[in-house]
C-alpha cells in the first residue's frame, strides 16, 4: 500500500481525459495533473527539445513526493519514454505501448486504424509497436489536424454540422478500408467517441490511449503492492500558462463539473 | 535611399497575408519572412511569454541588417510594440494603429466591427486606440478562434460547410449589432474575406490589417528616405519549425504559387 500521489503531464489539456480514465479505474488515487500549457504542442518539435522539455514536467511533479508518473502525452511517450525511465526511479507509463498491445489483442481481421496529430502519424511509432507484437496486423494512418482546434472550442458533439463534416472527411475512407480497430491516438479524441461512432458504425471497436494507460498503471501498481487504500481520491491541476475557461474546458475532458481553476507555475524554473 | 531589407514576423504562417500585401505596395523592396511556427499560436499565452518569444523573434531578424520590422502578429503588436520599440533603434510598424486609423476614417455611422483571436479581442488594445482617434466610435468585439485552424486546413472557401457555419455563429450577431465597418484583426482573415462578405452584406467594409500595416510602413520608408530603388524584389522565409505542406499554405496567403520551401531555424537559440 502507498498513499503518495500520481503524477500525469501533457503538452496541454488534453491529458485531462487520462484523468478521467484514472479517475475511474484508479478512483482512489491522488492524482497530480500537470498541462504545460505555455509550450504546447509538442508535436512539432526536435527530440532534443521534447526530451528537455519532458525532463522539466517530470522535475515539476516530483517536487511533489510520487510513487508513479503517467506520461499522457503521445509525442513525449514515443520520444522519450526510455530516457526518463532511465533517470528516474518509479514507475513510468505511456500512452503507446498499452494502446498498440490492446489494439494487437481486440483486432479480428488484422486491420487497425489510427488517428493522430500529424506528428504522431509522422513518427511511425505506432506501426512500429504493433509490428513488433504483430507483424500481420497492418495499420492504417490518418492524420486529423483538425480535431484538437474544434474539441477545444466545444464542437465535439453528434449532429453539429462542422464536426460531423470533418469527421466524416477524415474517417470515411478509414472505414471504407475495412479496418475492425480504431486507436483514438490523441488524448483530444475520447470527447469525440460519438461522433466518432457515428461514421465508423458498430463493427469498429475504438480504442483510447488515455484509457488503455490507465489499466497499465492499475496493473503496475498492483504488481508491485502500490496501490491506495481509499474509496475517493483528489486531483490537483496545475499548467504553465494562462488558460481560457480552463474550468470550462477541463469539464468537458474530465466529464464531470469542475469548480476550481488551474495552479499556474513557470515550468522555466524546473 | 536604403537597399536594406525590411524583416517580417509572424507567429505562424498567418503574417504571409502581409507579405502579399507588401510585394503590392512596395513591389521593389527586399523581405525577410519568420513565421515562429514550433510555438504559435501566441494568442492564448501570457504577456509575459509573448514579450519573450516576441524579442527572439526581433533577435533572429536582425541577425540580417534589416532596414525595418513589419509586426504582422496581432497579438504581438497589441501586448509587446511599445516595448519592442524601446528597445530597438529601427523603424516597427504594428498592425493595430494602422488598421484602427482607416476604421475610424471609414465607418459612416461610428460602429465598427473587430473579429480578432482571444488574446486580441481581451487584450481591448483597438478599443483604446480607436477611442484615442475618435471617442464617438463604439466597437463591437468578437474573437473567432475556430477561424485560424480552419484557414490552415485549406477550409476558407464559400460553400464549405463547415467553415459557412462557423462564420455564421460568429459573425450574424456582429451583423445584426448594426456596424458598418468590420477589422480583420488577425492576418489569418483576408482568405476569409468571400466567407465573411457572404456573411455580413456588402454595406459593410471589411478593413485588413495586413494591408493598413503595409499602407504605413510605406509611408514610413518614404517619410525617412528609406525606400529601395528596385523594380522586383525578393522574399526569403524562414519558419522555426517544420511545416507540413508549407508551399501550399503559402500559396494560399500569398495567393501566388511558390516554388521553395521555407528555411528552418532554431528560434530558442535567439
């Protein structure tokens, strides 16, 4: 048992559906949330910077005293994951590897599909994950730059003709290639289920990122006799920038109503 | 006379709607474009992360023997100009003084109109200003945050329905407020200008920013002898970050075609 706190960080809000996710699955936890807003996004940006930038989230969180980080940021997860690993002692886990082993596990036809940020398609670290677990399962690819702007204005809801539209544009060829797995690549994406569903049909299972790490977390920690002995646990927000209607946006991530605004911290100092 | 050539900035691609504006109205003169694309947007940051992220930007141009700066960044011009001119001993010209001075010359009935980002639009710098020029004139703000991405993604054209709708969330209630003027207060909007027309009439005059800008640097250069004595210059442009499809949406602001990519530098290094 130990009832120190988890820490999550991403480039931005988008890691709160990962909240959600551990809230859920973990609802005992004390959870430490961390959106280094003032820099987002990552994606587009040198190793070398990524991997300084994600030393800086990690130095943040354990000013607080944590028995695990989970790195809810598909760019840091494929860049530098192993690294940070290697410099810090307590468990680590990230978006990539959990969701590429559950796609790898659900999939009846080989097929799986992804959608992501163009840099995280761009990296080719999913492909390369699931051909190491399996190298019949083919991937498809796509990337839709779109999606962030408009779950971050609220435009994540069925029958709203501009989601719908860009949706439809970005999955129907997806589906039309008879993938039978979709993996929701960005931590944006859990808001768009159904809108998601409603191109895609039943016969395609989704899989969330922010999700699949949860259980990977929940099963570290058991394994190693981690876990908190609570019913109900807190979360704690924290970014390195201004947000607007942070409680508004966070709502919409995290699904239940939120009533306190983000701790703003200068990220340079770490 | 200056053969000199005069620095353009961005925090993204947007300020390339100035540039096109620029090779009208000074066709002879040399430019030197930087979009910071690894950070924008700037609009939703801090003062205080603007202001450092926009002396860099200043830093790296004048690594060139620049003759003067065009700010085509809204968000820059409305939190750091005054600052940024302080501190350097060269002409800099804004988008917001300009584009305030033709709203207040144009409007017929004293209401104008300003879509602009968020930091823009709380900012209440073009309020200020166009107060300053005429107290009578009354504005009427609204930030489009949906506009810029959408831009981005080639989604600017009439008849999309996706970008029809948006703008007319947006833009019916500015309509119906009675104004006669409206400022394009982000350099993203000129390609917006068929979508934003349809929207509110043709009895309304829509002002560039952009072009305003490049209106008073022009008379600037001439007022201190600073014009080049060339019939067809040339722009160079460099970005901070990789840029997928940068020829395209280059294409699209400068509304020519474009046969090279963009330079790429390392902006933390300034």
């Amino acid at each position: 048992m130990d009832n120190r706190p988890i820490g999550v960080f991403d480039s931005g809000l988008g890691g709160l559906s990962a909240v959600r996710s551990l809230r859920r699955i973990l609802p005992g936890e004390q959870l430490i949330y961390f959106g280094d807003t003032s820099r987002v996004p990552y994606g587009g940006r040198s190793r070398e910077t990524i991997l300084k930038y994600a030393r800086q989230d990690v130095r943040f969180l354990r000013s607080f005293d944590l028995k695990a980080i989970l790195i809810a940021c598909g760019t840091v997860s494929t860049t530098s994951l192993e690294m940070l690993r290697e410099e810090n002692d307590l468990p680590m886990v990230g978006v990539v590897e959990p969701t590429c082993r559950r796609a790898v596990e659900v999939t009846r036809r080989g097929r799986v599909g992804l959608i992501a940020t163009h840099a995280s398609v761009r990296s080719g670290v999913y492909e390369t994950t699931i051909g190491a677990l399996d190298k019949k399962v083919e991937v498809v690819a796509r990337a839709c730059p779109l999606f962030v702007p408009l779950v971050e204005n609220g435009r994540f809801r069925p029958g709203d003709v501009v989601i719908d539209t860009v949706a439809r544009e970005y999955l129907e060829p997806m589906r039309e290639s008879g993938i039978d797995t979709l993996i929701l690549g960005c931590t944006h994406y859990p808001l768009l289920s159904d809108v998601i569903r409603g191109v895609m049909g039943d016969g395609v299972e989704l899989i969330s990122a922010g999700e699949e790490s949860a259980f990977e977390l929940k099963r570290t920690l058991k394994a190693r006799g981690l876990l908190r002995d609570c019913q109900q646990g807190e979360a704690t927000y924290y970014v390195s920038d201004r947000v607007d209607d942070f409680e508004q946006i966070a709502s919409w991530f995290l699904q239940e109503d939120l009533h306190h605004e983000a701790n703003r911290i200068d990220i340079d100092r770490y």
